[in-house]
C-alpha cells in the first residue's frame, strides 16, 4: 500500500516517508478500511514534532487518527456484511503504531462508524478528535438543554463542534472569537450572541446576554481565560477545559471555589470507551439531520503530507486540514 510514515521525530519534511508498505491484515475483532481521507490534527504533529518531550511510541509510525473510507476486509468475530460499507473512524493511531495516513488503516471494529449515505467523506474525516472532543466537552456533565453553554474559540475546529452540538442538544451557546473582525464567521443559526476578546469588557459583554452567569464554559485556552471565565460563570457551573497556552496554568482558585465550579480536564486519547463510543454515535445522528457541518480548509494529496503537517504546525488558521488518498 502507498503510505506516509516516520521512524524518528522531527521537522515534516526532515522525517515523513511517503512510499509502499505492506497491506495490514484486521485481526480477530478488526477491520481494514481503505482509506479516501485522512483527516490531520494538531496532535499527530505534536507526536511527530516529539512535543513536551514524548518520544517516539514505537519504532515506525503511520501518523493520524480520523478518516473516512470504505471496509474492505474484515477478521474474526466481525460480520462480514460490513465489508462494502461506508465508514468513518477514529482513534486509529491512538496507541497504535499505524493510522490513517495510507491507503489502509486496521482498527478495532467499532471505531468504524458507519456513514451515512449523503455525508460526505471529508465531513466523515472531521469527525474523529475534534468531534469527540467536542461531545465531552459539552456532555460530559450531563445534559445541556435549556442552559447557557459559552465556546471559546468557536471558529476553531472542537469550538465549531462543540457550539453545533450544544445547540443541537437544546442549549444556548454564546461564543468568542479573538477578534472583533471574526465575528462575521460566526453562524447566527448556532451561535445566538457572539463576543470578540478584542473588546474592551468582553466579561460585561458577556453578562449582558448572561446575567445569571453561564452554566457549561467550553475553553481552548485556559490560561488565558481563567479570570474571565471566573467572571461570567453561574455557581455550580463546569469548565470544560481541552487546551491551554501555559504548561503551568494559573487560576482564581479562590474565587471559582466559592462558585463552587468545576473544572474538567480533558485528554481525548484516554475519554473512557464508553463515552467514544457515545460520542460517535451522537456526531452520526446529529450529521445526518444537518445539524453538523464542517468548515474544510486546505486538501493535500498525500505526496504533499509534510506540507499539511506544516500548515498545522503554523497554526492552521480556520478549517480542518485532510490529506487526500489514492484509489
């Protein structure tokens, strides 16, 4: 199979290969999908960059975890009906060596979700770690009907997700954006009042749409947001946190206690298996009435991987970055 991988860390176009390799074969409990996308996340680049220090998990890796593709085999203790079924996955290189950055990607069998017919496969690639994400982040304390939720950095590729599903499950999502210029972005049929960071009193601009204070805070930047979100949260509120721009992340400590908040630390590799599991099932049901779209920045063959990996690592801007895969 044509595939792209790295045996050490480093810059993209220093230690990604692209080249043949050997077809996997699903094992007992396994499929094989023949991958169309891949879809391309800040963590792969951070595990091949060797980011806070992590080493290389095995001795070859396949990078990515979500994609969209076709079964085409199946092994053991798996229906082969499901061979010829349209599929998106996720967690393919999550504690495994091999993922969706080749022709072929193996994975457990319920990490290939069926797609809907009238989805299409880069939706089906975005899916994956920014979509489940998402769901935890907003579920992961329960329902959110009838509540405030807040998205940090709604434009971002989890932010987007994340306010389509709050308001897919009945909340009212506020949202930020850095700045004042990015508020046209924002989709007023998701996002009900929109805030840029930009202003002068974002905290006050905030409380005029929430006065009671905001139930669910969905944060992509804790350090930079902890005295804000203190300032606009409701007593027993939860702060969902995903990422953060400061290894060493200070917060109100205090203050929050007295709010009785929550915060949720969120690593997307470990989420228990259930709630992958859930999550995936909801991002199908809410895809397929339209209620989840995706906004699909830059396309790159896979001959030009390092390149994807280059536009993440320089921020990505808005849109999710997929490599494309021959047939």
């Amino acid at each position: 199979m044509l595939a792209s991988w790295y045996d050490g860390q480093g810059p993209a176009a220093d230690v990604l290969h692209v080249g043949e390799l050997p077809d996997p074969i699903p094992g007992t409990g396994e499929v094989r999908v023949r991958v169309t996308v891949s879809g391309v996340n800040p963590g792969d680049t951070k595990k091949r960059r060797g980011w806070l220090g992590s080493s290389m998990p095995y001795p070859r890796v396949i990078p990515h975890s979500d994609a969209a593709g076709v079964i085409d085999a199946v092994g053991a203790q798996v229906d082969a009906h499901r061979i010829g079924q349209r599929v998106w996955v996720y967690g393919a290189q999550s504690y495994r060596p091999f993922g969706t950055a080749a022709q072929y990607t193996v994975v457990p069998d319920h990490q290939a979700v069926p797609l809907p017919g009238h989805l299409s496969d880069e939706l089906g690639a975005s899916l994956g770690i920014p979509g489940i994400t998402a769901h935890r982040t907003v579920f992961a304390d329960g329902p959110v009907d009838g509540q405030l939720v807040l998205v940090h950095g709604v434009l971002g590729g989890v932010g987007s997700l994340a306010a389509q599903l709050a308001h897919w499950a009945g909340a009212t999502v506020i949202a930020t954006v850095r700045r004042t210029a990015d508020l046209d972005h924002v989709d007023p049929a998701v996002v009900s009042h929109a805030v840029a960071l930009d202003t002068g009193d974002p905290a006050a601009a905030i409380r005029s749409y929430a006065p009671q204070g905001i139930h669910r805070i969905i944060e992509v930047a804790l350090s930079d947001n902890a005295d804000l979100d203190n300032a606009i949260v409701a007593d027993n509120a939860v702060i969902a946190a995903y990422a953060t721009r400061a290894d060493r992340t200070e917060i109100p400590f205090w203050p929050l206690l007295f709010n009785n908040v929550t915060l949720r630390l969120l690593g997307s590799d470990d989420f228990p298996a259930e709630a992958k599991r859930r999550a995936a099932r909801d991002l199908t049901s809410a895809a397929a009435v339209g209620a989840l779209t995706v906004d699909v920045g830059t396309t790159y063959p896979l001959d030009d991987i390092a390149k994807a990996h280059d536009h993440i690592d320089a921020g990505g801007g808005h849109g999710r970055i997929l490599v494309t895969v021959p047939q």
